[in-house]
C-alpha cells in the first residue's frame, strides 16, 4: 500500500456551524500531500434568518477561542470560511481581519472574500455577472465591496426567496446553475458565486461550459489562493478556469 505523507502542507479552516459544504467542498479540491483541520464559529443564531445583521455580527464575533484551537494543529495557513460575514463590513474589515487571523494562529491568512476578489482579478475580469443565496441587502453589500476593488457587477442575481441557515446549503449544483445562468449578462467577463455553504463547486465545470466564461466560487477561490501561495501543484479534482492560473 502506499501512503500520502501528509507533511506539504496543513490548512486550517473556521467554518460556520451551521455550513455544511464547506468541508466537503476542501476535501474535493484538497491537494495530495495535504490535511485540512476544522474549526466551527458560532456568534450567530441558527433560527434566525440570515440576514445583513446576522452576518455582520458573525463577522465582528470573538474568535480567539476558535484561533487557539485551530492553532493546534500549527497551521501553514487558516481560512476563514464565511463570504457575507466580512462583505457586510467592507474590504478594510475584511483585511483587518485577515492581520487578526494571521497574528493569532501564526499562519498565512485567507478570507473568503479576499479569496474572491483576488480571484476574478487573477482572471484579468473587471466587469462580472454575481449571484448568491443571500437577501438583498447582502447583496447590495456585496456588490458594493466588489466595487471598492475595481470589479464591476453589471448583473446581480438572487435565490428570489428566504433561505434560513440551512437553506443555503440545501440549494442543489443544478439550482446553483440555474442562478449563474440568471446572473449573465453580455458584458459579463466571469461569473461569481458567493457563498461558502453554496454547492457551486460542483457546478462550476458545467457552468464554463455553457456560458462560456469563467466561473469563481468562493470556496473554489479560497484554495486556488492558499495553492499559490503556498506553491502546491495542480492535481485532478480542480473546477475551473481559474485554476488554469496556478
């Protein structure tokens, strides 16, 4: 038999509680030679819609229980798995955040967000189609930090209902592409898909090839950006264009 070694590289992951696709979705991509460590945050109500507010105050939340946990393991780098809780703050919230990350687990930091921003820039897009689960408000937000980094929504797209904390990863890959399909636009370069807790990267292939643009998800971003930052090779199992740029 032989056996990973399991010594390229450690990831950390915060992840909501209540998501239930993120861990699946890293495991998918996660590079041979890798392990990948999870930590749920709470600082949020699961009967509650999730709403701005919601996800605001998840964003601004007391980690640093979940950091020394995470520490643990003596992460390479530690993600922070939720898109909405920084795009609700802006894109300096969302950076500081990342510093915070980085001072209290000794890690590389990476934010979903940030993950999507640098993402669609990898990809030389500056106009792009956006959807989400999220109420509209969220995607107001979202809209407007894509802006504050340059990225142009020219058509923006929503669930067109109320998802409670677990309606967001109940949505299926074949209703995930019917919501890239609703978020295009001619002008379009790209497609975004935000949501950690969003079956996108299952969809991603299927959606390049029928719009024919490149598609980025956030937990799709967030390991093309930890892969080439910590210089791990592309392997099978990769969705996507964007992974085209490693």
């Amino acid at each position: 038999m032989t056996y990973e070694t399991r010594t390229r590289a450690r990831v950390g992951v915060l992840v909501p509680f209540t998501n239930t696709n993120l861990e699946a979705d890293m495991m998918l991509m996660r590079c041979p030679g890798t392990t990948v460590h999870f930590q749920r945050l709470g600082g949020y109500d699961v009967e509650e819609i999730p709403g701005a507010g919601q996800m605001a105050g998840l964003g601004a939340s007391d980690i640093s229980h979940d950091l020394r946990m995470i520490a643990g393991v003596r992460p390479d780098v530690v993600l922070y798995g939720c898109t909405s809780a920084t795009l609700t703050h802006g894109p300096a919230f969302d950076m500081d955040l990342a510093a915070r990350i980085k001072s209290g687990s000794r890690a590389l930091s990476l934010t979903a967000a940030g993950s999507l921003v640098e993402g669609i820039q990898t990809l030389g897009a500056v106009k792009i189609g956006f959807s989400s689960p999220y109420l509209g408000e969220i995607n107001t937000q979202a809209v407007a930090f894509l802006a504050a980094n340059g990225i142009e929504t020219v058509r923006c797209a929503d669930v067109g209902r109320e998802l409670g904390n677990y309606g967001q990863g109940e949505l299926t890959p074949d209703e995930v592409f019917d919501l890239a399909c609703q978020a295009d636009h001619p002008e379009a370069q790209a497609i975004v898909l935000s949501c950690t807790d969003m079956r996108a990267v299952e969809a991603v292939e299927r959606i390049e090839a029928h719009l024919g643009k490149p598609v980025v998800t956030s937990n799709q971003a967030m390991m093309f950006c930890l892969m080439r930052a910590l210089g791990l090779p592309r392997h099978g199992g990769l969705p996507g264009r964007l992974f085209d740029r490693l």
